[in-house]
C-alpha cells in the first residue's frame, strides 16, 4: 500500500487530469454504446431499404429498356442537382437576401443544415473568414445570455426565498434588500440551486419545443414526432438537415410565420445552449464524486496531498470542500500568484501566460449577488490580475453564480 501511495505521489495526475481522463473514458463508452444502439435500430432498414431501391432499379431498367449504366448516370445527375438545391417542385430560391440571410443564421449559430452551401471559390474562401468571427461572436453572444437569464432566474428565486423566510418568520414583514441584509443570516451569501435552476430550464425549453413542434406540425405538414425531433436537432445545433423549416417556396401567412421561425430557433438556441452548460455542472460534480470515491485512503499525507490540490469548485454532491489554497493578506488582498500557482498544483502562472492580452473579458467575472442580494459580496480581488484570472465562459459564469458550484454555499 506503501509503495502505491508513493507511485502515486509521483504520478503527475492531479485532480483536474483525473476529472478530464475520467470523462475522455465515460465520453467513449457514451459514443460506444449509442453507435451499438443505432445500428442495431438502423442497420436492418437500411438493408431492407437498399434491397427495396434494386429491385425497383432493375424492373425500372427491364419495363422501360434503359440500361442500368446510362440509368446510373441520369441517377448521380439527379443527385448532383439535389446537392445544388434543385428539386422537382417549386422551392424558395436558396440564394436570394431571405435565403442567405437564413444561411448566415445556421452558419454563425453552428446548426449547419447543409441545404445551402457555397458552389463558387470566393464564396467558400469568404465562408472561412465570416464563419470564423461570426461565430465567435455568435458564442459570446450565448454566454451573455446566459449570464442573464441566470440572473432573472436568481432574482425570481430570491424574491421566493424572501417570501418563505417571512412566512416562517425569520425575516420581518418590513424587510428590504440592501447593507443591513447582512444582518440577516439566512441571506448571506444565497445563491440559487443549479439543480433548480436544471429543473426551470429544463421545463423552458419542453415548453418552447412543444409550442415549436405545433406550429411547424400545422405550418409545414410534418407529423408531431418528426417536429420535435426537428426542434431538438435545430435547438441543439446539430442539424443534421433531413429537415428544414421554411424551405416551400409559398406559405400561408409567409411574413408572419418565417418572424415566428426565427424567434423560435433563437430562443430554442439560447436556452438549450444554456440547459447544456447547467448538465455540464452537475456532470462535473458526478465526476468529482466518482474521484472522491477512488481517493487513497491508505496514507494521512495522500490526504494532505489532496486537499491542498483541490480546487475551489471541486464540489461533490451533498458536500462541500473547504478551500486550502488560497490566503487572504492584511491589506485585504489575496496572495501572490506564485503562491497560489504552487498550491494550485499550475506548472505556469495564467496571470504570467495572459500578461500582454489586453482584452478585458470582466463583463464575463461579474458575480451573481450583485443582483440576486442586492449588493456587491467582498471577495478577494487583486487588482494586478486581468479578466481572465477568474476564468472565461460558461463554466466561469455557473461556478460564480450557483451554489453547488461555489465554496460559499
């Protein structure tokens, strides 16, 4: 046990190459058993649907004497026009302002659903470039509305717990936010559950799929089912592209349905996006309590070890890690980063790696109490650091804002 302690003492894993080792594996047994899944459902239609389609090839070649290499050529033209955006009937032309305004919309937004693609140089070279901003704009765009719905959810929630509390009589009736909140201690500190805030999102985005699903059931003639599926693939920006909305060439109503189209696919996007970073948090916290349960056990120093490794929003679920790797100075002002990079386990300091980036990204930093308390909370901030010393994203925001994800809960 002795010896093992030590290879682990030597092993440079750490807590966060664990987490990321631990979930490359779960990633891959994910991806193994949906593959298993889908070819045992598809597979069998598939054969029965390539056997279908040679037989009606060769008794198309037979009743009409058309030999099968000259069918095969009009067969592949027929393909290379569908790939064009050709078809039998009337569509909407692809590339008029409605149709490439709709094509910039699934590029920046990621969905791609293939319908339309570039066919000249410049077009596909100008793609690059336009794809490359526009989508990280797009991004930045999804994290800001995440900051915010996040903060519209805490406000509600904190104006219910506001209301239980007086109900129960821990607060008085004449309670108000502001300084003597601080007073109070049932409020200090609150922050909104991330498993509530799953479960509000959750509920959301059902809602705006099904309300979705109708309208493209009644508007485009698809069966409920196959709509769904549509809002899931679009909302989620897979798009496979089997479907497409808003692809006739007339509909009744047109103005009105393509505004409501647009309004349902951005807000599908924004929440969707918003639910898969709040499932991220609480995977996380899944593997944080799968490595807590392979910890070594057998030597006092492992433990000492770890702790002083763990990272602020390593939280397991129903329990909560004290933080040992920061220090607070006299003057108010956290400790050096050479420090902080020692008990943090960093080989490089990212306040040393991002010195010369001048890019503020603070907008993304700015803590959840502010609007869920009522005022700013004292936390430790080195005015040396830039936007970035707190990290950027999503993840940056749900570990600011919730409080599974918090040391403060």
């Amino acid at each position: 046990a002795a010896g093992s302690c030590r290879r682990r003492r030597l092993a440079p894993l750490n807590e966060d190459n664990g987490r990321f080792l631990l979930l490359a594996a779960l990633i891959t047994a994910y991806l193994s058993a949906g593959a298993t899944v889908f070819s045992a459902l598809e597979s069998p239609s598939e054969a029965a649907a390539q056997l279908r389609w040679n037989r009606t090839l060769h008794n198309f070649s037979r009743i009409f004497n058309i030999s099968l290499p000259e069918l095969r050529a009009f067969l592949r033209s027929y393909e290379a026009a569908m790939a064009a955006g050709i078809r039998v009937d009337a569509l909407r032309p692809r590339w008029d302002f409605p149709g490439a305004f709709y094509f910039v919309g699934t590029v920046v937004s990621t969905i791609g659903f293939g319908m339309t693609t570039p066919a000249t140089v410049a077009g596909k070279v100008f793609l690059i470039v336009y794809g490359l901003f526009g989508c990280a704009g797009t991004i930045l765009f999804f994290n800001l509305f995440l900051e915010r719905i996040i903060s519209l959810l805490a406000y509600i929630m904190k104006a219910c717990h506001e209301r239980q509390l007086r109900r129960s009589g821990l607060l008085p009736p004449n309670f108000r936010r502001g300084p003597a909140m601080s007073g109070v201690g049932s409020l200090v500190g609150w922050k909104p559950s991330v498993y509530h805030v799953m479960l509000i999102l959750g509920i959301f985005a059902i809602t705006l799929s099904c309300c979705a699903s109708a309208m493209y059931t009644a508007v485009e003639g698809w069966n409920y089912i196959d709509s769904l599926y549509y809002c899931f693939v679009t909302f989620s920006t897979i798009g496979f592209g089997d479907l497409v909305s808003s692809q006739n060439a007339v509909y009744q109503n047109q103005g009105l349905y393509r505004f409501g189209n647009f309004i349902f696919i951005l807000m599908g996007v924004c929440c969707i996006y918003s639910l898969f970073n709040v499932i991220s948090i609480v995977i996380k916290q899944i593997l944080n309590w799968v490595l807590k349960k392979f910890e070594c056990r057998c030597c006092p120093k492992c433990h000492k070890s770890s702790a002083r490794l763990g990272r602020r929003n390593a939280i397991t679920p129903g329990a909560r890690l004290r933080r040992h790797n920061m220090s607070v100075d006299a003057d108010g002002q956290c400790d050096s980063d050479t420090e902080g990079r020692r008990l943090s386990g960093e080989m490089i300091s990212m306040r040393e790696l991002t010195a010369s980036n001048k890019v503020s990204l603070a907008i993304l930093q700015k803590q959840l109490s502010e609007t869920a308390n009522g005022y700013p909370r004292n936390v430790c901030v080195n005015t040396r650091q830039n936007g970035f010393s707190a990290g950027v994203g999503a993840l940056a925001i749900m570990n600011n804002r919730l409080a599974e994800t918090s040391d403060s809960r």
